[in-house]
C-alpha cells in the first residue's frame, strides 16, 4: 500500500507545484492605473498574467507636456525565476530580477543598474502603489495610483 501512495501523492503535488509558481506572478497588478498630483500626472497599465508573462505601458507626465514613457515585462524565465524588465523612453531592456513577492507586494533589484535599483508595487486597499529608488533606499520616487474605471456601456 505504502508503495502505491507515494506515486499518487507525487502525481497530485506536481499540479499543485505549477499553480504555487503561477501564482507568483501579481495579478493584483492588472489594470489600468492613474495619478494625478497638482499638473503632474502619471498613468500604468498592466495585462492579466498568461503564459509566464505580464506586459506593462506607462507614461509620466507634467501639465499636457510628456515627460517619459516606458515598456515593461514580469517575466518568468526558463529557470523558473521572475524578473521585471524595462525599457524606458525606447532604450534597451534592463533586468531586475525579483527579490520579494507575497500576496499584494512585489520587489525586483539590480544593484549593478544605475538608476532605479530596486522597484517596488504593492497594494493598500484599492490603490496601486509603486516605488523606484537606489538598493540603499535613497533617491525615492513614489506614486500612489488609484484604478480606472471603464466607462460603462
């Protein structure tokens, strides 16, 4: 008997395993996010997690002037690990492998890069949180994003 549980079990832990993976991606981060601070402005959006992946858009700007834009990924690679990557304004991709996750937070790092190192989301009750500074916690940008509501038909 002892020999034919063990299998079964193995067999039934193996979906579960891909689930617990899966679920490290932050699907709390789905969305379309604003903020708006005086003429400041900012907006985020992010797709539903699928297939390993999350792509992101989002712009910065001041009074009906752009200041940046950039386009991102959460990505999970081959190994199984998941990284951010960024492509600000066009440029090249940078890689910030994640460094924490729970349920309504998320943390990626790269102490080689030069600004930002560490990236920050996390949620507080409906609003969407994020955060770039050094691996130190100097140089602190924050924005404070609420959801966009879709018009309704």
């Amino acid at each position: 008997m002892k020999k034919l549980l063990l299998p079964l079990l193995l067999t039934l832990a193996t979906p579960l395993g891909g689930q617990t993976r899966a679920a490290q991606l932050p699907e709390w981060l789905a969305g379309t996010w604003m903020m708006e601070d005086g003429a400041s402005w900012a907006d985020e959006m992010w797709t539903d997690p699928r297939g390993g992946l999350m792509l992101g858009v989002a712009r910065i700007g001041f009074g009906p002037q752009l200041q940046s834009w950039e386009v991102t990924q959460i990505r999970r690679k081959p190994d199984g690990s998941i990284s951010f990557f960024a492509q600000p304004n066009g440029k090249p991709a940078s890689e910030f492998p994640m460094v924490l996750v729970s349920e309504e937070a998320i943390e990626f790092a790269n102490p080689a890069h030069d600004y930002p190192q560490r990236i920050r989301y996390w949620r507080q009750g409906k609003l969407l949180m994020a955060e770039t500074s050094k691996i130190d916690g100097s140089q602190v940008m924050r924005w404070n994003y609420r959801p966009v509501v879709p018009p309704q038909d």
